[in-house]
C-alpha cells in the first residue's frame, strides 16, 4: 500500500469537530490552530480545507492564507458555489479581475447555482462588479440586470442573507452602478 494505515482521518475528524465546538464557543485562534492540525493530518479533505479558508476569512477579510486554502479546496472539489464566489472576491480584492472573473462565471455554472437563491444572487453582484472594474461594460449590464430581476421578487434565503438585505434595502447602490455604466457610453 502506499498510504499508512493509521488513524489519520478519524484524528482529522475528532480534531474538526473540537474546532467546530471552538469556534461556536467564540475561540477562533484556537479552532484555527485544531483545524490546520486536521489539515495535516487529512490533506485531501475538501471540507477541512473549506473550513480552514472561512476561519482565516472571520480573522481577516483579505488573507494569502485563506485564498491558498480555497485554492487547495478547488483542486480537490471545484464544483461549489460558495467556494468559486470566496475565490473570485478574495481575487477581486487583490484585484486580479481576470481570474476573479474567471472563478465568478465557475460559480454560474455550479449546480447549486440553479437552486440557491442567497449565493447565487451574492455570484451574481460580484461577477456584475467585477465586469465593471475590468472594463467589460456590456457583461457587467447584463449580470446586473440578471441580479435586479432575481431581486425583483427576493425569495426567503435572499432576505435572510446579510449582503443581499444591504441591496435590498439601498437598491439606488445598483442603480448607481448601472447610471455609471450607461453614462460612460
């Protein structure tokens, strides 16, 4: 065999579930330091790797080390839709619009695009965004006309969602946007 047949994966697991009751007690730094040993411990995890990246994520909104996590999540499960939007803002954020793009419209064509309204409606605001600091003006119109008729009629989960409730509540915010674009033509 090539793999040692130790307990690797269930420590892994034991160690993700004490990180996991960390963190809801409020101990990021500790469920961080449980989750990187569970990491090690079980490197071909997609969910340890996720989880690794949002806890980097609460610690500091632009992280190398959060970015490098979901990169590692991507290789080993790249069909998410939370995972491609985490990617393509932290690349925004850096401002690589080409690959914030690129993972962006990766989100669109997830499955979970089709059926979660929340994420979907948050893939689609940063894909709109994007597209307009990039300097692709027709594409950033179209996704935002895309995300105002999402928002037209907002179901449940994209009221519930915090960064949707925002738009909702401030739709000129969009408006604003799309003025912009109209007017630079």
């Amino acid at each position: 065999t090539t793999q040692p047949a130790d307990r690797s994966p269930i420590d892994a697991l034991v160690l993700y579930a004490q990180s996991r009751d960390a963190l809801d007690k409020g101990q990021r730094y500790t469920a961080l330091s449980l989750l990187e040993k569970a990491v090690v411990l079980d490197p071909q995890s997609y969910e340890l790797r996720y989880a690794l990246a949002r806890i980097y994520l609460t610690i500091a909104n632009v992280d190398d080390r959060a970015l490098e996590s979901l990169e590692r999540a991507e290789l080993i499960d790249p069909d998410h839709l939370d995972l491609q939007v985490q990617l393509g803002r932290q690349l925004l954020t850096k401002g690589d619009f080409d690959q914030s793009i690129r993972h962006l419209r990766l989100a669109l064509q997830t499955p979970e695009y089709s059926t979660d309204d929340s994420q979907a409606a948050v893939a689609d605001f940063f894909l709109a965004r994007t597209l307009k600091e990039a300097g692709y003006d027709r594409a950033a119109l179209d996704q935002f006309n895309m995300l105002l008729q999402r928002l037209k009629n907002p179901s449940l989960e994209i009221r519930e969602n915090p960064e949707l409730t925002y738009l909702l509540e401030r739709p000129e915010l969009m408006y604003i946007q799309i003025g912009e674009l109209y007017e630079k033509h």
